[in-house]
C-alpha cells in the first residue's frame, strides 16, 4: 500500500480537516524496512528500521520501532511522505522538501553522500510531489516559468532521465529533467505526477492544448517496464504509445508496471510470471482475470 497523491490530488489542494478527524490516516508509504502514515492533519508517524536514520529520530538510539512513533518537524505540517529503501521524503505544506535516511547514492539531495539521521531541507521550493526509489529520488516543482521534473541519486541506466552522458555514479544535488524535442511536439508541458520505481522512474504529463494524461517512463528496460515495446534502456523521458492518455495513476515496481485510466480500466506491462503471462509483456496490456494465463 502507498496511499500516495493521485492526479486529482495533486491539482487540487484540499481544506485542512475539523480537529476531530486531524488524526484519521490519509496516507500509507512502505520502504524496504520502515513505513510512514501520514494522518490529515499532517502529521507524520514512522516505525520499522532505523539503522541509517530513515526513521529520522536522530534523538532516540533505538534501532527498531515496533510501533509508530511521530517524526516532528518543527513548525511544519506534511502534505505528502514517500518511503524509499532506507531513506524517506516528505513535503510541507508550504512546498518545502525535506530527506534523511542512507545517502550514500546521493538520494538525500543534500549535496554529498553521507547519511542523514534526521530531517534535512532540500533546495527546491514550491515542491508539488515527490517520489522516492530503491536509490534515487524525484520530483515536479513550481518555477516562475511552469511545472518542472527533478531527479537525483543513482544514475544507472538511465533512471534520472538525464540523458545519455550521466547514466552512471551519483548525483547529490536536484537536476532538471529535459524532455526531448519530439516529446515536446507531444505536448506534455505539465507534469503532474512522478514515480519511482527501484530501476526505472515515470512522469504523468499534460499538455497545454491536450488535458488528458500521458504517461512517460526512464530508465532500466529490462522485461519490457518500460512500456516501450522492447527491452531497452531509455535515457530520457520517453512517451509509452500504446496507452490510453487519460491515466488517473500508475505504479512502477521492480520487474513490471501498472496504469489505471479514469475509467478504472487497469494495463499493466512487464516480466511475464508477474503477470500471469507465458511472455514478456512489452507495451501495455488490457487487464482482466479472465484473460490472464495463470499457471500453477
């Protein structure tokens, strides 16, 4: 379970809850080996590991949480937090982002490669939405000029989507995605949401002339999780063709991916044993249970 920002989330700002539901959960975020629930009031309460400061309790020596216990961050409430493995994401209210956690691959975006045992400030402000990896991270922020994508951490193979000179290494510090020029006749001028999966990373968009949604993915190719209809690597964010554009979300996970449309119609694509499938699947794929091929 996630529990993270949908489209419709992420383009309307909702009011703050009445104080009698300030603490129901409204979102769920499992890493490797930590969670974080997030209640409606926006605060946020971690448990599970806390061996490379994930947990971001740098005051309490304990290196297991068997129940949730708050992460405070002073004078902050959360709009959203993403767990990835070992480390964690969160953004205010006010659109600042904050990490902490294992960094040695740069996912922190702090500037080195150290761990952090306690909430950190990330230079990027009026964050929208983030996403953290297995050892990367993402997110679309506000400028004075549009909705822009950053990554940053690990390199390998492509899944920042910085281009094909920076596809191995760290990279500690925020870096703005380009999208191509024949990405750009597409249209998507607006990102909307962005995912990480541990190899591959993925980006809803929509265009100024077109409102419906189109998805976008990077990174390692391996099994078809890209959605490309072949096994490649992709540099850069490159449009999946075979999907329908209205898309409300989608997940990536390690060896296949999943999208929902806006009228609940479910594709998946990927490794094929994941998928109840004899074959790797390429390109996306109308899901049903009665035309899956399980095999027992």
């Amino acid at each position: 379970i996630s529990g993270r920002l949908t489209a419709e989330d992420v383009e309307s700002v909702k009011s703050w809850p009445e104080e009698a539901d300030a603490f129901a959960v409204v979102e769920l975020s499992c890493g490797t080996t930590h969670c974080f629930a997030r209640t409606a009031g926006g605060h946020i309460y971690g448990w599970g590991a806390n061996a490379c400061g994930e947990l971001g309790l740098a005051d309490d020596s304990q290196t297991y949480f068997w129940v949730p216990k708050e992460l405070v961050l002073p004078g902050k409430l959360v709009k959203q937090v993403s767990c990835g493995s070992e480390f964690t994401l969160a953004i205010t209210v006010g659109g600042e982002l904050w990490s902490w956690g294992k960094g040695f691959e740069g996912q922190l975006g702090l500037g080195h490669c150290r761990d952090e045992a306690q909430p950190c400030r990330v230079g990027l402000e009026h964050v929208l939405c983030c996403a953290a990896g297995e050892q990367h991270s993402a997110a679309v922020a506000e400028m004075t000029d549009g909705r822009f994508v950053f990554t940053w951490g690990m390199a390998d193979s492509g899944v920042l989507g910085l281009g094909n000179f920076i596809t191995c290494g760290p990279c500690n510090l925020p870096s703005q995605v380009e999208f191509e020029t024949d990405a750009k006749k597409a249209g998507p001028q607006h990102p909307i949401m962005v995912r990480c999966g541990p190899n591959s990373t993925g980006v809803l968009c929509s265009s100024k002339a077109d409102e419906e949604h189109s998805l976008f993915t990077f990174g390692n190719g391996w099994y078809g999780r890209l959605g490309h209809g072949d096994t490649n690597s992709q540099f850069h964010p490159t449009r999946i063709s075979k999907l329908p554009k209205g898309l409300r979300d989608f997940s990536l996970g390690t060896d296949h991916s999943a999208a929902i449309t806006m009228d609940q119609d479910l594709f998946v694509w990927g490794k094929a044993s994941l998928l109840g499938e004899v074959q790797h699947v390429l390109q996306p794929k109308k899901f049903s249970i009665e035309s899956a091929s399980f095999r027992s």
